[in-house]
C-alpha cells in the first residue's frame, strides 16, 4: 500500500489513507457494515449498489476471495473502505487476494483509515455522499457535489437482469418460484434449489401477467439498491399478483409489498448495514439475529386491510416484516437467505413454501 489515497465526504471532511482496490475514482452514500466476516459476499450483494462500504471489522481480506462466495455477476458496491487490509491472507478456499479483486473489477478502496472515526461520525450525522480517489480533496469534493444523490438514481434498473433465465432445483422437484429481480442475491435461489424448488427470474420490469405467464408455484419480490419510492410501476405489479399467488418480499420486496397495501416509506439516519441485527418474530416470540442492509424502513401506519406487522427490530422499533390475515403473503425487511451472516432466518422460506403448498391444495 504506497499509493496514497483519499476518501472525502459531501460534508467537507476528508479521510487519507492508501489505495487498496482499482487506482480510479469512485462516488456513492457512505454506509457501514458491522460484519466481522463476509465482505466479497457484502461486494457482491446488487443491494449495495451506488454505495460506498465502511467495514468497521478492523482487518480485511485475511481469507482472501473465491469463485463461489458471491452473491452475483459482479462486484456491486461502488468502493470499499478498511481499516487494515491483509495482503497475504490464508485460507483453504482462497483463490486470491481481496486487491486483486477489486483490481480485476475496476473497484476502488481505501485502507488504513480510521474507520472508528468514520463510522462515528455516521452514526451521528447520517450517511452522506463520498467520494474514493487519489486526486486532490479539493478538486474531489467539487466533483462530487455536481453528482446525483443516491436517492435519485434508480439504481434497480441497473442491477436487475434484461432476461429470464432459470435456475434448476438441486433435490427432487416440489415446483417452481418466480422471482422479480431488483437486486437478486443467488443465495435465494440457492435455498429455493436446496429445498427442491426451480426458481424462474424475470426482470423488475416485468408485468404481472408475464410472471403469471410462467405458471409459478409462488412468487418472491427479491431485495435489492434503492429508493422504493421510485418504484411505482413494481407497485402495481405486487398489487396484482398477491391476489393470485402466494408472494414473500424480502427487504426491497418487503417495502414494495408494504407501499403496495398503502404504507410509506423513509429513510433511516443511518440504515441496518450488517450481521448483528436482533428481530422479534412477533407471531413466536423468538428473537432472531439477522443479516441486514437497507438504508429505507416502511411505516406501518399507513397500512390497510388485513395486513399486520409480523417482525419488528428490537434496537430502534422498526418494521420488520408484514403478514396478510387471509391472503398467502409474508415479508421481512432483512435478509432470510444470509449470505453472509446468521442463517437464523432460513426458516421463512419454509414458512412461505407452507403458503405455496396449501395454495395448490386448494
């Protein structure tokens, strides 16, 4: 690390540090993780699109990177920051190091930043805008204040497919899922293919009658990057559907089912970024720790019908998930398929499959 490099905020403040990823500028919202493992799976998540990772775990990339642990195609976060990286890392899986990665993929980062410091100052302020570069601060800040905001950018009609494609199942066959991709993480369709079910991905542009088109069994609003707000057309589309076929949402699908049956939403100060997040299943009592990383929550009380808060999160109260009383429908805000962190919550899928088997029942 010889390279020195510079992370500035919108705010003026600026973060020095050496060049540990692609030697290119990068912008987008500042946001932390507090996950201590997991970060090419957190790289890799379409979720993080458009943002900038603070890892607040102080060294990084000790187990390097592999062909298997990621959540898609490609590199999504827009950068990455760390405290310490490690640039010999030593693993039985590894294939090579985190800075050859990111290299490969044209991603900027930053070590040997304060990240304590930084993550502080999030947690106080908000996220903000920032930008990774080896060019002046200066010049840097100017830059980034000509550019869109996070919440502007449609950042769904970016990481989504262009094309259906299927995904086989990988036990005996009980049936098919259809999934709206905004932001797919692959390790749903991997639980999906463990639990004998084919997956079916169309695009978020997809009407309803085009996923109806495929016969699927039950369908899944996958999470993904972004403002719900900007997703009107995706609305209507989980309007139609959840009357006609079992339908989970999970985080981006959990806040479109949520304005879909008339509730809001808003952004957080500093969103649910990490592994470490406790949930209360309010229909159980069990609390749950749970992989998060959504910068927007729904406020339920603009909900109507029969639908309920079925989840809520016991560090700031927020919603956390939604049950209907009568239709086939569950959603959570965080991330049931981990990827990384705690499995806690693979339960829900069988309690959606549940749904999508006493549906075809009837």
């Amino acid at each position: 690390m010889t390279d020195r490099c510079y992370l500035v905020l919108e705010d003026g403040a600026v973060f020095t540090g050496a060049s540990a990823g692609a030697p290119r500028w990068g912008y987008g919202e500042v946001v932390f993780n507090t996950s201590m493992t997991g970060y090419q799976e957190i790289l890799t998540d379409p979720s993080y699109a458009g943002q900038i990772v603070v890892m607040t775990y102080p060294l990084i990339g000790n187990y390097g990177t592999n062909s298997a642990d990621t959540e898609s195609s490609r590199i999504q976060a827009a950068g990455l920051v760390m405290r310490e990286e490690c640039e010999e890392p030593s693993h039985w899986r590894g294939e090579r190091p985190l800075r050859e990665y990111l290299e490969a993929a044209g991603v900027p980062a930053i070590a040997a930043v304060d990240t304590r410091a930084l993550t502080r100052r999030l947690r106080s302020g908000g996220v903000r805008m920032g930008a990774i570069g080896v060019e002046e601060p200066d010049r840097m800040l100017a830059r980034l204040r000509d550019l869109p905001r996070y919440g502007d950018v449609d950042f769904v009609n970016q990481v989504s497919t262009l094309e259906a494609y299927d995904w086989p199942a990988t036990s005996e066959v009980r049936g098919t899922i259809g999934i709206i991709d905004t932001g797919l993480k692959l390790n749903i369709v991997r639980a999906l293919a463990e639990r004998g079910y084919c997956s079916v991905i169309l695009p978020s542009s997809a009407t309803a009658a085009q996923m109806l088109e495929r016969a699927p069994d039950g369908v899944i609003l996958s999470p993904g990057p972004g403002d719900p707000a900007l997703l009107n057309a995706l609305v209507g589309t989980a309007s139609e559907l959840v009357r006609r076929v079992p339908v989970m949402g999970i985080c981006l699908g959990h806040q479109v089912l949520g304005r879909a049956f008339g509730a809001k939403t808003y952004k957080l100060k500093f969103g649910h970024h990490g592994g470490n997040h406790p949930v209360k299943d309010l229909a159980t009592g069990a609390v749950h720790i749970t992989t998060q990383n959504h910068g927007y929550a729904l406020d339920p009380e603009g909900l109507r019908g029969a639908v309920e808060v079925s989840h809520v999160n016991l560090n700031d109260g927020t919603c956390e998930g939604l049950r209907h009383r009568e239709l086939p429908m569950l959603s959570i805000q965080y991330h049931s398929e981990a990827g990384p962190g705690p499995r806690d919550s693979m339960y829900l899928f069988d309690r959606f499959l549940e749904y999508v088997i006493d549906s075809r029942r009837h």
